[in-house]
C-alpha cells in the first residue's frame, strides 16, 4: 500500500509538466494503471487465497506464498525501472524545443492542400521528405563524382580538339557550310521546276514544229502546183511572144475548142491570189515568229547548258537552221505574178476599174480585145529608148524574152508636160487590130472604144486608118462611160 501510494504522489508531481509533454507522459500512465490492476488482481487474489486457504491444504498454500515471495522480490526491480523512467523523462527537452510532425509537415511543405491531411498522412509525408534529405549526402557526392568525371572527359577532348588543330572559326564556317546546302537545296529545288517547265517548252515545241511540218507539207504541195502554173506561164510567155504562132493566130479565127481547153483568166488569177495569200500569210507568220523563235531558242540553250550537253541539241538546231534557210531562200527566189503578162486568156465580161475624177471603183463592160502591133511597113524609123531599156532587161532575165515590136505602147496622158510630137513619134507604124475574129470586122474607122492603161485608167480611143496610128484621149467629162 505504501508503494501504491508513493506511486500517487510522483503521479501527482509528474502533473505539473507542461502540457507539451503530456504525450510522453501518457505511456507512463498506462504502466502505471496496468500496476494498479495487477495489484488489485493481486489483491482479489489474496482475497480469494483467504477462501481458499480454508478449502486447499498446506502445500498449495505455502506454493501461494513462494509466488508471492518471488513477487515481492521484483518489486525493487521494478522501482529501479520507474526511477530510470523519471530520470528519462527529466532528460527530454523543454516543450519550446520539441517539433511535431504537422508543423514539421507544413514548414518543409508549401502546398496549399496541406490542411486537408490528416495528422497521420502529415507524419507519413514528413517521414518520407526527412528520408529524402537523408539520401541528399549520398546523391550530391555521387553528382559530384559525375561532374568531376565529365570535366575530366572535357579536358581530355580540348587536349584531343588542340591536337587535331581545328580552326578558330570553326563556327563560322559550319554556318556557311549550312548555308550553301540550304542553296544548294532550293536551287535543286527551282532546277526541277525549271526541268519541268523545259519539258513542258519542248513538248510545245514539238507540237510546233508537227504543225511547221504538216503546214509544210501543205507549203510543199502549193509549191508544186505553184511549180506546174509556172511552168505553163513560161509556156504561154512563149507562145506569146513567138511571131510566127500570133501571125497565124492572127491570120485565122479562134476555135472554140481550143478556146475551152485554155486556162480562164479569171480563174487562173483566183487560183495564183489564193496561193500567193496562203504564201504571204505563212511568210508573214514565219516572219512574225522568227524573233520569237530566236528568244525562245536562246532561253531554251541558257537553260540547257546547266544541265544538258551542247551536242542533244546540235540535231535540233541543225533542223531549224536547215528549215530557216529554206524558207529563206524561197522567199529571195519566189518569183513575182504578172496576171496580164500571159497570152490566150478569156475576156472577163465586167471589169472592175478606178474612176479618173472622183477614184472610186466601178464595173464597166468590158470592149472588144485589142492588140496593138506594128505595121508591115519596112522603112526605116527611130527606135525609142525603152525598147533599149527592155532588150537590156530581157538580157538580164531569160525567163522575160521581149521584144520590142510586140510591146504594147503607153499613151502619154494629157496633162504630162511633154510635147505632142513625142508623143506621137512613139506610136508611128502603129495598127491595132482583134484577133479573134474576122481582120474584115476588126479594122474599125472613126470608132471610139474604151482602153484600160497600164496604170489601169479608163481611156477613149479612136480608131482612123488614114491617120496612121492610135492615139489615147482621156474622156472630156473627166468621168468614166458607163
């Protein structure tokens, strides 16, 4: 009871701590209460010893006491226990100096969450952080055995980049370096766009050059016929100047037939204007297109000589070349169309002719066919100068045999300052005559009829054997008879 006692009074004194300590404390009062239950066990036991002392004989007694003895021998045991325990808890700190784990928790945390844990959850991740600072020793020397390794590998590869002697602007080149392959890049680039566009000019060009050659063909084909036509106007020109064929001619009617089996005037002059339109319009074409031509084909050699050799291109501008100069020389070699240089030729029934007042164009009937030859007189006479002039151009030109009795004379109009007797002396020895039908019916006396001059005017003539000649009035009225 004593030590009950004296186990209530340190109670007592231990009360007086803070309250900062209570939680040591409470371990101390729960040793303490599981004593007072077992000395009230102990007591319940003497108790029911006492009952049954009576009912249990020595042995069993004096076995009770030798416990009992054994007991009492542990209680010095235990009050060197509560005495440790005292001095224990004398050896903690002051409730200033203690640190639980909430506020451990909140002041190593900084997150706004914080009250929303529990106590145990804070005492869990307090744990956890103090762990981790833990290991920060261990981690930070293995760091700095990882820096120390990597500024050894930085010196060795400085002793290693000093001893291979890579230049001071290393950098500098490496950005030109990338530069150039960037350029390089967007030239491959615009070259592939350019490729394209090349192919896509010389499919064009293809496509032109199948149309040159089927116009060509075309061309090739006029120029037969145009070959043929020409051949028979050399034939006619001929016919035409050969005497002895116009005397006979001249001498004996026309035959129809003959007639019918010649070429019409007419249509011989819409066939040579179609061919002759076709031959211009292609010429003008050619024209228009050769400086284009040569643009594109300069382009077209810029562009290749990067990229293809000189010699793809020989055979293509061989052929253009060859094409060019044939062209060229059928230009400078085509021969110009007289339609009333030929001979045999129909009469159009209307002609289209300027008025010489107002120069408007009109349809008149066409008169009978003149021709105007020369006389069979033998004396001799003075030859004008143009038939010096066309001797000396039908030398130069042999296709153009002339002479100069078969030439038809120019009258000389009115209002000319020459005088009338030169005038006159070129038509002297002069007789015009039809020569297709009867000579009786183309002498004509005193008759007026209308002449188309070179200059393709409208005249009035007169015809009067006893003057000689034919001479060539413009119409007094100044307006064409109708």
């Amino acid at each position: 009871m004593h030590s009950h006692c004296s186990l209530h009074l340190f109670i007592n004194c231990t009360l007086s701590l803070p309250l900062q300590a209570m939680s040591v404390f409470q371990e101390l009062l729960s040793t303490f209460n599981s004593l007072k239950q077992t000395s009230d066990h102990i007591q319940g036991d003497l108790s029911k010893l006492n009952d049954t002392v009576k009912m249990m004989d020595l042995n069993a007694i004096q076995q009770r006491l030798l416990d009992l003895e054994r007991r009492n021998q542990d209680k010095p045991t235990l009050a060197d226990q509560l005495e440790s325990l005292q001095k224990k808890i004398l050896s903690y700190p002051e409730s200033t100096d203690l640190a639980t784990w909430s506020s451990l928790h909140d002041s190593l945390t900084v997150e706004a969450s914080n009250n929303m844990l529990s106590t145990d959850a804070k005492q869990k991740n307090a744990k956890g952080i103090l762990r981790n600072l833990g290991k920060l020793p261990g981690r930070h020397e293995e760091l700095a055995e990882r820096v120390h390794s990597i500024e050894e590998e930085l010196k060795q590869l400085g002793r290693e980049i000093s001893n291979v002697g890579i230049p001071d602007n290393l950098l500098q080149q490496l950005q030109s370096l990338r530069r150039d392959v960037d350029r390089i890049f967007s030239e491959n680039s615009k070259g592939k766009d350019e490729m394209k566009t090349l192919q896509n000019a010389l499919h064009q060009l293809n496509m032109a050059l199948q149309k040159l050659d089927s116009k060509t063909a075309k061309l090739e084909a006029d120029l037969s016929e145009t070959a043929t036509l020409q051949g028979q106007i050399y034939e006619l020109e001929k016919k035409k100047l050969d005497r002895e064929e116009l005397t006979l001619e001249l001498s004996t009617k026309a035959d129809k037939r003959a007639l019918d089996t010649k070429v019409g005037h007419s249509q011989l002059e819409a066939a040579v204007s179609e061919v002759n339109g076709v031959l211009d319009d292609l010429i003008k074409k050619l024209d228009a297109q050769d400086s284009e031509w040569r643009t594109m084909l300069e382009k077209l050699l810029a562009s290749l000589e990067a990229k293809l050799s000189r010699s793809d291109l020989d055979t293509i501008n061989r052929d253009l070349e060859e094409l060019r100069h044939i062209l060229k020389k059928y230009m400078e070699s085509r021969q110009a169309f007289e339609p009333d240089g030929a001979a045999g030729f129909r009469k159009k029934l209307f002609e289209t002719v300027k008025c010489i007042s107002c120069d408007r164009p009109i349809t008149v009937a066409t008169g009978p066919h003149m021709v105007t030859v020369r006389t069979a007189s033998l004396t001799p006479r003075n030859r004008p100068s143009t038939a010096d002039i066309s001797r000396e151009r039908s030398i130069g030109d042999p296709l153009q045999v002339t002479d100069s009795d078969f030439q038809y004379s120019e009258s000389q109009r009115p209002h000319t300052a020459c005088p009338h007797y030169k005038r006159m002396s070129r038509t002297q020895h002069l007789t015009t005559v039809y020569p297709y039908a009867d000579y009786g019916q183309s002498v004509y006396r005193n008759s007026e009829f209308d002449l188309i001059g070179i200059d393709g005017m409208m005249y009035k003539g007169r015809i009067d054997k006893s003057f000689g000649n034919q001479t060539s009035e413009k119409d007094p009225s100044g307006k064409c008879q109708q």
